[in-house]
C-alpha cells in the first residue's frame, strides 16, 4: 500500500538540484573577492560607458556623412561591456578551478557525489548573477551615457533595435561567463584555463583575419561589440541572432566537455 | 547486517606505473574504531579516496552500507570524511564553508552551530577559513565531517598539526562516536596512536593487506621476554638451556630469556646458587611488531635510517622468539 506524501524539501528522499543550487549560492555569495570584483566591474563598466561616448560625441561636429550615416548611439555607450569581457568570463573559470586550486572540491563532491549536479548548479548560479550584473551595467551605461552626447543623436529605449541590443549584449556576456565556467571543469587550473581563454577568445579571431572566409566574424568579442551591442550592424557580420545562437554553441560545448571530465577524472 | 559497515573488495588503483592500492580487502564493523594502519604512501589516502568516490578505482569496489558511494541519498547524513587538512576555500568563513555543504545535502541550519561548537570554532566562525592553523584547519575538517550526523566516519590522519591537548579530544571524540554504534575508520601511521583509539586493525603495506585484527591481539603478539643480569652469564645460560628454557646472550652481557617467566628464571638461579643482580619481564614495543608486520611491505626499508633501525630492532625480537 502506497500513501501518498506530500513532497516538500525536507521529506525528499535525496539531495536535488535546488538543494545543491542553494549551496552554490551561498559559495558565491560569502567570497568577498567575487563581490567586489562584480561592483568594480559595474562601477568602471558605467564609468566608462559614459566616458566613451562623451569622447565620440564630442566628434560628432567633424565626422565625415559616411561615419554620420554609421553613427550608433547605443553601440557606444556599451563600450562599459569591455572591462567584462576580462571579468565574468574569470569569474566563470574560477568559479570551477578555484575549488580544484584549494582542495573544496573533495567537500563539494562528498555532499554531491553526481557531479554534473554541481556544474549544473554552478552554471545555473553564475549565469544568473552575471546575467543581472550585465543587465544592470548594459542599461545604465546607455542610460547614463545617452546624457552626455551633447550635440550628437541619442539613443531612446523604444528605438527599433535599441532594447534588443542592450538584452542581448547582457545575455551574451553571461553566456561568455558560462563559457569560462566550462573552460574551468575542463582545464582545473586557474592560470591555464585563464591563458586558454585569452588565446580562445582574444587571440584565435586575430589569426583568423587573416584566412580567407571571414572566419574572424565567429570570434565571440566580434559578435558581441559589432552585433548584439549594435543597432546598426555592418556587413559582413552574423545578425544579432545568429551570433547568440553561436555563442551559445560554444558554451554548451564547453560545458559539456567539463561535465563529461568531470565525471571521468579522479577528483 | 550491512547497515553501516564499509566493505572493500579487491580494490586497486595505479598512478602512472606504481600500484598505490593492489587488490585491497576488507570489512569496517560499525561500533568500533577500526584503524587502518601503514606505513606513508602505503595506499591509505587513496583507499579512503575511493570508498568516497573522489577517485575511481582500476579494479575492485567500496561499497558503505552495501551501496557505492554516488547511491547514498544524502552523502553527509551518511558519510562523514576528513580526507584532507584543506577540503575549504581560504577566502570563506568556517560558518558559511559548512553552511554551503549543509544546504547541498539539505541538513538543518542549526547544525553548522552545534558542529562548530563541538570542534571549539565557535569564536572565528566568521574568520576567513585562509587565515586558520593547521590545527583549526582539522577541527573545520573533522566539523564538516560530523555535520549530518553520519552513521560512518572517515578520519585520514585526524591528529596531524594538532596539539597535545587537540590530539587527546580526537582521541576521545573517535573513541565516542564509535561507543554511540557508529562505524569510524581512522588512519595513521603511528601504531601508538593507533594502541590509544583503535580496537581494531587493517594493516596495509604497499597497497595490499598485511593484518586484520584486533588491538588485543597485536598486542598478544607482542613478545615478551625477562631481562636477566648475573655475574655468571655462562654458567645460568648453561643450566636454563639444560632446563629446556630459550634464551639469546646480549651484546651487553645481560640475557633475554624467552621460554620462561621470572619466578622459574629466579628459582632455578637460586637452585644453583647463581647471584642475580636484575631479572626484569618485559614486552617488545608495539612499533617493533608493526614494523615486523609489514617488514616486507616497506619500500624503502634498507636506505632509510629510521626504518633500517626498527626493522634490525624487529628482527632482533623475531630471532629471540622463534
């Protein structure tokens, strides 16, 4: 005979994501180091948003009628977005190899010995915090630089295009995070997976210009400053869409390639 | 009864071409401290390792209440480890460290206090972990382990960098948990210690079993011999050999008698008029018999000093013996 127990947390008869999402969170959140490199990186993003395109507004009087006619508003005051493309891809690298680095991740694996369980809930965690943080950045950095373009065109939020550029930079800039979290489980040290990711990411598209085909445009900083973050995209570049759908590719690669190592390496 | 013992069967596991454990047997009963005793790089870490599925084994399986390790339902409330003296991360308090591990195996909140409080962390709770000793590092270790209330505890060299006063609180903690019917499985190398905690032994050498047995016994198999000195070596040699009593001359002069207890070496002294000037029973030292135990299992026996100097001491006792 079966009776029916209602399912709460406390009668569930084995650890579970949310339990293990939870414990992540308390990690990420009680290592001060994270939270200020998380402010510094919305302080310097808005600061230098602001500062970009104030310098590019204060252009606007000598620029040619081609660069008029390319002028985007938007596009420039996500330049905040930069210092990002160094600070929530290591975040996502160490948020894996530092627990390698210390040794937690015996801990971590004794309490959740299903060890996708913890990349899942990592990934679930990181990607959540640098979505919001990218978000917050993303906005006010247009909002606040759009204040300073002087004479040049702004930029509003109901402008076609200007929403989707700001959501979709954020998003694919928490994506870059989960990328770096992926590059973490597969390579374990801190420096290595950091290298890696700079060859990767800033490096490989260089070497690519110059091979025939474009290849550079695959190249996820290419994507993200000339396609996500603008309203008017150049030739010769993946549409805002298309450019995500490959940034995600990269991710879900470089995540389940961690996952499957995670599993099959001695801890 | 399964329920709470650790079973290891046939378990092995190679780094690079050295056999670190080499098909590794044997049963961990829950309601006493069973120690698992080898000399360094013997294969003890890594076997613990892999009942706790950090490492995967080439061969063989560990199972703790008849399950592998990833079937457990809440690994916490049923496994306690303290594998290695940094299992945190330096910028973390001790508080939040046990927090994160109490969430992931959803284990009341109350507990990371109570824990804290049994280990004496309780005043640098908050203090980055980073900034602890060694000592405080174990105590966080050994809090971690006693978080869920676990039936089983794993201890791999629990006193290391405690101090006299931490290592008699492990002593009598390891000996507690066992007495409340729990399974505890404690390394060391340090046959001593092991005298102190253990009521059990899993002796290993190179990665394979040497002994299974229980403190009681080792020390049984301690040989005890009486320490004679006499003006008249050669004569009470002479006459406790024509008695049938077994006996080794020392470099010293004195005699290790073996076949007889020191009422039967006096008597027959006495009765031949032979003056004793001491006739003491004594035991060899348990370290003696450990490295007689594992004497073939040692890898380096002959170029290390220590090691080349019990062994000689062991078989001195062995000789005497036999």
């Amino acid at each position: 005979m079966t009776i029916a127990v209602p399912t709460s947390r406390r009668t569930a008869d084995h650890y579970r994501l949310p339990d293990v999402v939870r414990s992540e969170w308390t990690k990420f959140t009680s290592l001060r180091s994270s939270r200020w490199t998380l402010a510094g990186f919305v302080v310097t993003g808005v600061v230098l948003g602001v500062v970009i395109s104030a310098v590019w507004a204060s252009h606007w009087p000598h620029l040619s009628a081609h660069s008029r006619a390319n002028w985007d508003p938007t596009n420039n005051t996500l330049a905040g977005l930069i210092p990002g493309y160094l600070v929530i891809p290591f975040l996502g690298v160490l948020m894996m190899s530092s627990e390698y680095g210390c040794g937690s991740i015996r801990s971590t694996f004794a309490a959740v010995p299903r060890r996708p369980l913890v990349l899942v809930a990592k990934a679930i965690v990181f990607g959540a915090v640098a979505f919001v943080v990218d978000e917050v950045v993303t906005f006010a950095a247009f909002l606040a630089g759009q204040k300073v373009m002087g004479a040049a065109p702004h930029a509003t939020l109901g402008q076609p295009g200007v929403l989707r550029a700001l959501v979709l930079s954020g998003a694919f800039l928490a994506l870059m995070g989960l990328f770096g979290l992926g590059l973490g489980a597969i390579i374990r040290r801190s420096a290595w997976a950091i290298a890696a990711y700079a060859g990767l990411v800033l490096v490989l598209p260089m070497v690519l210009r110059a091979f025939p085909g474009n290849p550079w445009r695959f190249g996820p900083l290419i994507i993200l400053g000339n396609s996500e973050a603008a309203v008017r995209i150049l030739p010769g570049i993946l549409s805002p869409w298309a450019g995500f759908a490959v940034m995600a590719l990269y991710t879900a690669v470089a995540l389940v390639a961690g996952g499957v190592l995670l599993v099959t390496r001695d801890a | 009864m399964s329920e709470g013992q650790i079973v290891v069967s046939g378990l092995a596991k190679n780094y690079k071409k050295v056999k670190a454990v080499n098909g590794l047997s044997f049963v961990v009963e829950p309601g006493r401290v069973t120690g698992f005793l080898g000399p360094n790089g013997s294969g003890k870490t890594t076997t613990m390792r892999m009942i706790m599925e950090l490492d995967a084994p080439d061969a063989g399986q560990a199972r703790v209440g008849g399950r592998p390790y990833h079937e457990l339902a809440w690994p916490l409330r049923e496994v306690g480890a303290l594998l290695d003296t940094k299992a945190f991360h330096p910028g973390r308090s001790a508080e939040r460290h046990l927090l994160a591990l109490a969430q992931a195996n959803a284990i009341d909140r109350s507990r990371v206090a109570a824990v804290l409080d049994i280990v004496g962390l309780t005043s640098v709770a908050d203090k980055r972990a980073g900034a602890f000793s060694l000592g405080m590092g174990q105590r966080l270790g050994i809090a971690a382990a006693l978080l869920g209330d676990p039936g089983v505890l794993l201890f791999d060299e629990p006193i290391n960098g405690l101090d006299p006063d931490g290592i008699r609180w492990v002593r009598n903690l390891v000996r507690g948990l066992a007495a409340e019917g729990r399974t505890v499985l404690l390394s060391s190398h340090l046959i001593g210690e092991m005298a102190l905690t253990a009521d059990h032994l899993v002796v290993i050498g190179r990665g394979r079993l040497v002994a299974e047995l229980s403190m009681a016994e080792l020390q049984a198999r301690t040989p005890q011999f009486v320490r004679v000195r006499t003006p008249e070596p050669e004569r009470l040699a002479g006459v406790l050999r024509e008695a049938g009593i077994a006996l080794t001359p020392q470099p010293d002069g004195s005699l290790s008698v073996t076949g007889a207890d020191t009422d039967t070496v006096a008597d027959t002294a006495a009765a031949n008029g032979i003056a004793l000037h001491e006739l003491t029973p004594e035991h060899a030292s348990l370290e003696d018999v450990f490295m007689e135990l594992i004497h073939d299992s040692i890898e380096y026996h002959a170029s290390t000093p220590r090691g080349s100097a019990s062994a000689a001491a062991a078989a001195t006792h062995t000789r005497r013996t036999s």
